[in-house]
C-alpha cells in the first residue's frame, strides 16, 4: 500500500481549522502540565530532598518521615502506571464529585503525571548541589525552606535544564493518551478527520509531521535557552 503525498497535502489543507485547534489544545496541555508539573516537582522533590538528622526533635523526624513516604507513594504510584489509565480512572472516579470537563481533567492528570517525574529530576539536582553551600547558609542563620528556596532550588533547576525541557517534549506526544476521555487535542482531531474520509495512513501521515515540527521547534527553543543559561553562568565564573 503506497502513501499518497498530495492526498495528505489536500486533507491537510481541508481541514485546516480542526488541525488548528488540535494543535492549540496539544500545545495548552503540553505547557500547562509542564508549568505545573514542575512546581509540584519543586514542593515534592524538595520533600524528597530534605535530610533526616539526629539532632531533629520527634516531631520534625517524624513530619519529615511522613512527608517522604506519602511523596515516595505519589511518585511510585504515578511513574508506575501509565498515563491513558490514569486519565480514564481519575476522570470518571472524581466526576460525579467535581462535575469537571474533559479540558479540566486533562490538564489535571497531565500536571500531576509530570509532576511525579519532575520530582525526580528535581530531588536529583538537589543531591547535585555542593553540601557544602547547604551547610553555609545554615551557618548564615537561614532555615532548611529558605536555603531551598535561595540557594539550593535556582542551582538544582540550571543543572536539570535539560531534563525540565525534555518533559515539555514528552507532554507534547504524550498529550494523545487524554484522548480516551475525549480530549479534542491532535490525535483526537486526526482520528475524527480520518474517519470521515477513511484516509488513514495519509491523515496520520500530517499529524506525524505536525508533532514533529512542534517538538523540533521546542527542541531549539529550549536549547537556545540553554546556552543562555550556560552563557551566564560562564559569564559569572569570570568575573568571579
């Protein structure tokens, strides 16, 4: 069976608007669920990252122990399971009580499903951090939140850059699992056009180049910011 180039090309531009909005909707779940995945991995990995010392009242080591087994649980749970069951359990388990749409649920699933790996990702730029600078700023009078949040958290995230902007990349495809609920996002769009034209390998043909555009311009974007980052922190050095 060959593949039939201008066909594509004329089911490509005859339905420009539902691929349009295909796009619109990949790209809104892909952003969000990166956004807010990664602040979830920031709260999580952070949870994940704290030590347990001997000089911890009870009370914090055990608020401490509590906090890693209910994230270790989360993460455990969500990198171990795939994201089409996830979707359609957490859908209909939680509809009868929120009443939320397909849009909302999506973003839901996919922010708390990137959040499970952005907390790993996050945790291990952590660990990365010199435990010398940690030990600094405590000596500094700071407490653990605020040495977090000053002095660990912008090192651990230009250190894991690039793992960060890959799950932006992997959102973009994995955004076609949500359609089992009936997320309108690309491949949704390109099994309804498909179906009315029964055109199959020529209708997935334009959605195959169309997710490859979007992740080779995010691919370059995000390695563009990269070598900013890069470009800074040499800058720094020195002067330095």
């Amino acid at each position: 069976m060959s593949i039939d180039f201008v066909k594509a090309w004329e089911i490509f531009i005859e339905n420009i608007p539902l691929f349009t909005y295909g796009i619109q909707i990949t790209l809104l779940y892909a952003i969000v669920g990166t956004v807010c995945g990664f602040l979830i991995g920031l709260v999580v990995g952070g949870i994940r990252a704290i030590e347990i010392n001997d000089y911890d009242s009870p009370f914090s080591q055990l608020l401490k122990r509590f906090g890693k087994l209910i994230t270790g649980f989360y993460i455990w749970v969500f990198r171990g399971t795939p994201m089409m069951v996830q979707a359609m359990f957490l859908y209909y388990l939680l509809k009868p009580a929120f009443n939320w749409t397909p849009l909302v649920a999506g973003l839901f699933i996919i922010s708390i499903n990137t959040g499970a790996y952005m907390a790993e990702i996050i945790r291990a730029g952590i660990q990365s951090v010199d435990a010398g600078q940690s030990e600094a700023a405590k000596s500094l009078g700071m407490t653990t939140s605020q040495t977090l949040i000053s002095v660990i958290f912008p090192q651990a995230i230009k250190n894991t850059f690039p793992s960060i902007g890959n799950q932006l990349i992997v959102n973009i495809k994995d955004s076609s699992m949500l359609n089992v609920i009936s997320v309108t996002e690309l491949y949704f769009q390109t099994t309804s056009v498909a179906g009315s034209n029964m055109k199959y390998i020529e209708c997935f043909l334009v959605a195959a180049i169309i997710y490859l555009f979007l992740t080779t311009i995010s691919t370059f974007i995000l390695n563009y910011i990269e070598k900013r980052l890069n470009s800074k922190k040499q800058s720094k050095d020195f002067c330095s």
